[in-house]
C-alpha cells in the first residue's frame, strides 16, 4: 500500500500527505512559491507570526508574514499568542487574509516566546490551550491545527493530560514534533512519542522531525500518522517533496544541477529583496540561507565565508557563479 495519499483536514481534502512546515526568518512568500514550483505539498506554513503584530503594527511592517503570492498553492498561516481574545481576532483577519488553513504554535522553545506565556510554554497550561483552540475555531470558517512537541521522556503524565484535552477541544489535526522543547532541534526525534499521540487522538496526527531522505520518511510514516510535515530539509532543496515522492514510488527523478541550485538561491534572495524592500537586509538573510543550499558542495565553508562579505546581490552573484558549478 502506498505510504504517499491524500490527507484530509477537517473540511479539506490535499492530493497527498506531506506538508511544508513553519521556519521563522525562511517561511515566506519568496521560500513557499519556490516550494510550489518544484513540489507539490499538501500545503505550505507560514512562519509563526505574533497576533500583536497581525493586529498592532502598520501592515507595511506585516508583508513578509503576511503576503501570499499567486503562483502558490493552499497556505496554512501559523500564528502566537497565549490570549484567546487577541488569538480569536487575528484568526478571523488571516482568514480574510487567504489563509487555508490556521496553525497555532504550540512549540516555540524561545525563552522570549516563553516568557510572554506562547509557544512551547502553552503545553504547561491545557486549559489555556484548551480556550485558545476553541477561539480560533469559533472565528474561522477554516480548518484549525496546533503543532506540540512532546513530553520527551519526562514521565510527568504530560502526553496523556494533552491527548486527553486535544481529544475535548477537537482541533481539525495535530501537528506532533517529536522533542521535548528543552530539545531544540538536534537530539533525534522520538517516533514511539509520536505514535503515542497517533493512537490516543481522535484528528489526524502529523508526525515532524528530522524528516530528509526516503527512510525518514518511511520511518515517519510507519507510526501511523496521517502525514508529516518537513520543516529544515525543504530549505535550498525546494523539490525535495517531488524527490521523496517519485522516491516512495519507485520512480526516476531528475535532481537540479549544481548550476541550478546557484540560480534558484540567487532568485530567492532577488524575491527577497522585492518583499523586504530592502537589498541589504536580503543580503543579510542570504548568510543564514547559503548553508541550506550549499548542502552537497565541497568547499561550502569556503561559500559561506565569501558569501559573508557581500553586500550586494551582484557581489554576491559572482561568488556563486565560482562555487556552484557542474563538473565533468
Ligand atoms: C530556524 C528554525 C526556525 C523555526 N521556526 C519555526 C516556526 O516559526 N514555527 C514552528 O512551529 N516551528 C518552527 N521551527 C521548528 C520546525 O518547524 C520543526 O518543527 C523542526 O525543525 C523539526 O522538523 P525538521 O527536522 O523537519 O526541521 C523552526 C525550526 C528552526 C530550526
């Protein structure tokens, strides 16, 4: 049976199962059109965006959160906050915004995201958590997610406390990552947490972590949940999707050339530019970018440092035209 098929979300119906996840500083409208022109996902994420700045600051300040661009395909827009009022008003404006869907950030292991009662702090209050699903239910017409991390082997009774109130506020589906939030990003994911979570909620279970290659996938896929989500392996490899799909099939894929993956990095950091309004701070953001997709290039260390002196898209143009080139 294949491991690759449709994913339904509360109201909606997605031709296959894997998601393009949230990444703040990458998920923007310049990263997801990339995403839809070498992949089709079930759909992609913005980054987590905080409902005070959705409904406070002068929505020139919002663009690169809140833009969508018209060659993109259906986006879950993933909000902050640990106010169901405040939550309840920016689901209804993103909403109006286009969102397809709406994700609640439940993950965040940022002290400052932390300290303000957001994020992964949410999953110490579940009756906090079980009020903000129910306002953002109550404002949209849309499917409503939230994406936890997971007890991480605490043995505190945590997984079964929010399986059982995830279960009462019924959100459309849940998005597991398998850490603890003291975790962070590199310890590897727990796929038995995440199953847990498969075989205790009544919504559809998506399972995130450490997603990359075909066996991941697989690995993912094999706790039963109804679809995952790939967050860091998408970057600088928008047609990762595509590959992991042909892959699971048994089918060809023809992979970019070296060349290529130069182009589309430069044509992400020119769309950044034109988002941003400003060259300099895409130059900037650039830095944080190349690693991504210098990923299978020999002398990467010696690309970043080069890259890290640019200060011009043109400049920095000229560096990848010596690094990412096509041997033989
Ligand atoms: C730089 C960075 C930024 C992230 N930003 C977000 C975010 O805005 N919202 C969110 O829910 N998760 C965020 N995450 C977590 C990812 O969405 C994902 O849960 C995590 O990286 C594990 O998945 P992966 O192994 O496929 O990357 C971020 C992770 C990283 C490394």
């Amino acid at each position: 049976m294949s491991l690759i098929k449709p994913l339904v979300i509360g109201h909606k119906e997605f031709p296959v199962n894997i998601i393009q996840g949230p990444l703040a500083g990458v998920s923007c409208a310049p990263f997801r059109k990339l995403i839809w022109r070498y992949s089709q996902p079930a759909f992609a994420c913005t980054e987590m965006i905080s409902c005070k700045t959705l409904l406070h600051k002068p929505i020139s300040e919002q663009r690169r959160f809140v833009e969508i661009d018209k060659a993109e395909g259906p986006v879950c827009f993933q909000l902050s906050s640990s106010d169901p009022r405040e939550l309840g008003e920016a689901t209804r404006l993103v909403t109006e915004y286009g969102a397809d869907i709406i994700d609640l950030n439940c993950g965040c292991p940022v002290k400052k995201i932390r300290k303000r009662g957001s994020g992964s702090k949410l999953l110490s209050y579940p009756e906090k958590l079980h009020a903000l699903i129910c306002a953002m239910k109550e404002n949209t017409h849309q499917p409503v997610t939230v994406k936890i991390r997971v007890d991480g082997g605490s043995g505190d009774g945590f997984n079964a406390q929010m399986a059982e109130m995830l279960n009462c506020a019924s959100p459309d589906a849940v998005i597991v990552h398998g850490r603890h939030y003291t975790e962070h990003y590199e310890t590897p994911c727990n796929y038995e947490e995440i199953r847990y979570f498969v075989e205790r909620l009544n919504m559809p279970v998506i399972g995130n972590g450490d997603i990359a290659c075909a066996d991941s996938l697989r690995a993912m896929l094999e706790t039963g949940c109804a679809g995952v989500m790939i967050a860091r392996a998408g970057v600088g490899q928008p047609w990762l999707i595509d590959r992991l799909i042909s892959e699971l099939a048994e089918q060809p894929f023809v992979g970019p050339t070296q060349a290529e993956i130069g182009e589309v990095f430069i044509e992400h950091i020119v769309a950044l530019s034109e988002l941003l309004g400003s060259e300099r701070f895409a130059v900037y953001q650039a830095r944080a970018l190349i690693k991504y997709y210098a990923r299978s290039i020999a002398r990467r260390a010696a690309l970043r440092e080069k890259a890290n002196v640019c200060n011009t898209i043109s400049e920095l143009e000229s560096v990848c035209a010596d690094f990412f080139v096509d041997h033989g």
